[in-house]
C-alpha cells in the first residue's frame, strides 16, 4: 500500500543552513516518483535497489544547495527494513550518528518517515523539514520484466480524506 507524495518546495526552508543531510525512505517516495515520470522503480542490474528518477530528484535537490557552498548528504538504509515508519531501534541509532554532523535533516517521506526522524533527533542539534507532503493511497499494477526490471502502472489514488467514498484521482 504505498503512500501517494508529493514534492515541496523547501528551498527557502533550507536557505539559512550550512549543512543539510536528505534523508529518504526508499520505499513510497521512489514509487511515486518512478509513476510520475514513467520510469521502472527497479532497474536491478543498471542501479541495484536505487529508482533512477528518485535519484535524479535527490540531485536535483543536492546540485543547487552545492552550488551555493551549503554541504549537503544523502541517507537512507534498506535493511533490516527499508520503510522508515517501522525503522528498529538500530536503523534509529544510525541515523542519529549520520545527522549530527549536520545542521537539518530533510526528510522525503511521508507524515511517519518524519515522526521517525523528528523522534530520533528530538535531542539532537538539528532541525527536521518534512519534503513531501502525502495526497492518499496509491494502487498500482506491478509488472516485472526481464531481467529483473520492475515498472508500476498507476490505476489511481485514493485521496486521504474521501477513501472511504472511492474518490479517485485516476493515474
Ligand atoms: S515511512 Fe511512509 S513513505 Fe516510507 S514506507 Fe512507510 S508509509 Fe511509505
């Protein structure tokens, strides 16, 4: 079931901060994205587990604040498991290692992803910027081709508060 996002705009979130770590959940956000641009969400043997568009969103975002001498990384952590509304107590940890060496921590994922990450910085020197914002629920039919490419065609998402009626944005 994933979670339907979109981007936001945080550049003027992001404009007093020297070092901004991107931290990502690699499950809904590189779904959506590979959807939105028509992209497979796994291409196994050109990128491994990394969705090409989501990639290329992450850059998009890293390239401008470089440009501007602002210090930037990219974070996300596929095992034990990749969703970060059930991250363990481990994956926490680490996270909390990587993101103090930066002043924000900009979160793509949905409303849980950055509970996890305002949770696990609550007492660190950092500031949590939520990325996405959540429209509804995804469905989508997966379709796998050789070798080991997995495409996602949308059928439609259900919008938050109109679920329970089928209200349906059709894909
Ligand atoms: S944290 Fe949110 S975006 Fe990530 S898998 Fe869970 S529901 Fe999806």
């Amino acid at each position: 079931m994933p979670v339907h996002l979109e981007p936001l705009d945080v550049s003027a979130d992001l404009e007093n901060f020297h070092s901004v770590l991107i931290v990502s959940c690699p499950v809904c956000p590189p779904m959506y994205l590979a959807m939105q641009q028509n992209s497979p969400f796994i291409e196994f043997f050109k990128r491994g587990l990394k969705a090409g568009a989501f990639e290329d969103y992450i850059q998009s975002i890293r390239k401008p604040l470089e440009q501007r001498g602002v210090r930037t990384g990219a974070y996300s952590i596929h095992t034990p498991t990749p969703m970060m509304c059930v991250w363990t107590e481990w994956q926490r940890s680490r996270l909390l290692k990587r993101a103090r060496d930066y002043e924000a921590v900009l979160v793509l994922g949905c409303d849980s992803a950055t509970y996890t990450a305002q949770d696990v910085l609550k007492k660190a020197d950092c500031q949590v910027i939520k990325g996405m914002q959540m429209i509804g629920t995804t469905n989508a039919t997966l379709k796998v081709r050789f070798p080991l490419t997995i495409e996602l065609d949308m059928n439609c998402v259900l919008k938050n508060d109109s679920a329970r009626k089928h209200n349906t944005i059709l894909g």
